[in-house]
C-alpha cells in the first residue's frame, strides 16, 4: 500500500469528515457512560502542512485554510458544530505547539473523550504506526494491524457502546467499498448499537449512488425486525459527474445518535458555501441508504 494521507491532510473531505466526527463524540458524550472509539484507518495522527508532501497539492489551502479564513471574516459560519471543530484543532496545535500542524481524527477524537471513555486506533502502515504512536502516546492503544481484520477483536467492547470510524484509503476502491461493506455488518453483527461512520470518496456521483443501492439491499436489520437507522451526508465541491478526481466527500452514518440529522442540516450548507466558493457542487443529508 503506497497510500499516504499526508498529500491530502486538511482539504475539504477531512474537514466534512472531522467536524462530523467531533459532533457524533459530542452526542455519544451526553451520557455517562463511557464508549470505546475504534479507529480501523488511523494514519499518522498529526500532518505538517508545510512539508514537502503537504505542499505538494496544497490541498489544505481549500480545506482547514479556507475554513478559518471564513470564522475570521466579517460574516463567519455561525454553526456550533463548525466553531467546535476550528476551537479543537486551534488548541491542539497551541498544546504541540505546532502551529502548521493539522491533527487527524485520532487526535481530534482524544480531545473529545473523557476519563470513561477509550481509544483504540488501528494502521497498517508502520511508518504511519510509528509517527501515530509518537502522537498519541500512552493516552490510547495502538496497533499496526489491518484495521478490518482487527474488529473481532475490540468488538464487542466492556463498554456495551462504540463509534467506530471507518475510512480505508480505497486505493483499490472497489476492493475496499467491498470491505467496508463486510466490516459494516460485522460490526453491526457483534454489536448492534454501534455508531459506525464510514467516509467513502465520490469520484463519479453514478458509482456511488449505485453502491448505496447495493448496500441497501444488504442493509442489516436491527432487533424486532426493524432496518438499522442510517444517514448518509455528502458534501461536494465539483460536479458530481466529473471523472476528474475527488469530487466530494460521503458519510454513511449507522445508528446516528438523537438530532444528528438536524444539527447536520444547520452546519453542512454552511461548510459547503465556505468550501465551495464557485457554487459548483453541492451538499445532501438523507435519514435513508436507497438512492430515491
């Protein structure tokens, strides 16, 4: 696997995907109770977005940038998921004191838990291992491991509550949307109350309508019969029919936890009218997996 996210760290698809994940930790956070975090695709943890790889593409400068660019601006995005997002990478760089750096979600989401809560925090790469291990420290267990293969092993957790993050580098994408699709209902299988959120790229809007219609059709059903509750967010920045590289940024949400879905209505069009300042793409939240 050659796949390295540090050309990527900080553009518009970590931002939708880190602002959703820093809101599902705050909805899981409401009760006492702790929940174990389990991150299958962890990578590295903490990117310089001013090394060579970074600059490379300079993909932050139309993600985390352009975000702050806006809060500072005369008229910011005032959505409380989107002003916790920018407070939480601000105050892990002030902590690092690192202010070029860029926190992945393994960072983002140790800054959300509680003393009650867990971490585990799985990748396959052992350069990405190694610099993930220096970043997180002894605040979380971490493994250089495929992060699909290891789910048996964390799940089900003491804890009888999860949100797992699933989010491959789909290299092989077909492949991986296959794995990602056998992983769901693992989990799903070991236990059923687990807030999964996968992120999947959409590189043409036709293939990925007909792999969430696929995935409907093998869509697990909950106790008493009833279809597990999904959401499906996407938020894209060039024509969804455009086969000329990532176009935009898809979660599906399983079992999102109560007003998910509504908080999600308030602060997407707002990221997508800062992320997309040419009005080309587009932002969708759906509480079904069929495409209508």
């Amino acid at each position: 696997m050659k796949y390295r996210h540090a050309f990527h760290a900080g553009n518009f698809a970590d931002v939708h995907k880190h602002v959703a994940l820093l809101a599902l930790l705050r909805a899981l956070t409401r009760k006492d109770t702790g929940f174990l975090l389990l991150d299958t695709h962890a990578g590295r943890g903490l990117y310089d977005l001013g090394d060579a790889d970074a600059r490379k593409g300079n993909e932050a400068a139309g993600g985390i940038a352009r975000l702050e660019a806006a809060q500072s601006g005369a008229t910011p995005p005032v959505a409380a998921e989107l002003a916790d997002y920018l407070a939480s990478v601000q105050q892990i760089r002030s902590e690092r004191r690192e202010r070029r750096s860029y926190p992945g979600s393994p960072l983002l989401g140790l800054h959300a838990l509680r003393a009650q809560d867990r971490a585990v925090f799985i990748e396959t790469q052992p350069s990405e291992h190694a610099a993930l291990r220096a970043a997180v420290g002894k605040r979380a267990t971490v493994e250089c491991a495929d992060g699909f293969l290891r789910l048996e092993n964390w799940l089900p957790p003491r804890e009888r509550r999860a949100l797992v993050l699933i989010d491959p580098p789909y290299e092989t994408t077909a492949a991986d949307f296959r794995a990602v699709e056998r992983a769901l209902i693992e989990t799903l299988r070991r236990l059923a109350n687990a807030v999964i959120m996968i992120w999947y790229p959409i590189k043409h809007g036709r293939d990925t309508d007909q792999w969430l219609n696929r995935l409907a059709l093998r869509w697990p059903k909950a106790a008493g019969g009833a279809a597990t509750p999904c959401l499906v967010n996407e938020l894209w920045i060039h024509p969804r029919d455009n086969r000329a590289g990532l176009n935009g940024s898809g979660l599906l949400i399983a079992n999102p936890p109560y007003l998910i879905a509504e908080q999600m209505r308030a602060w997407l069009p707002q990221l997508h009218r800062v992320l997309d300042p040419t009005h080309a793409g587009g932002w969708l939240v759906r509480e079904s997996l069929a495409v209508p």
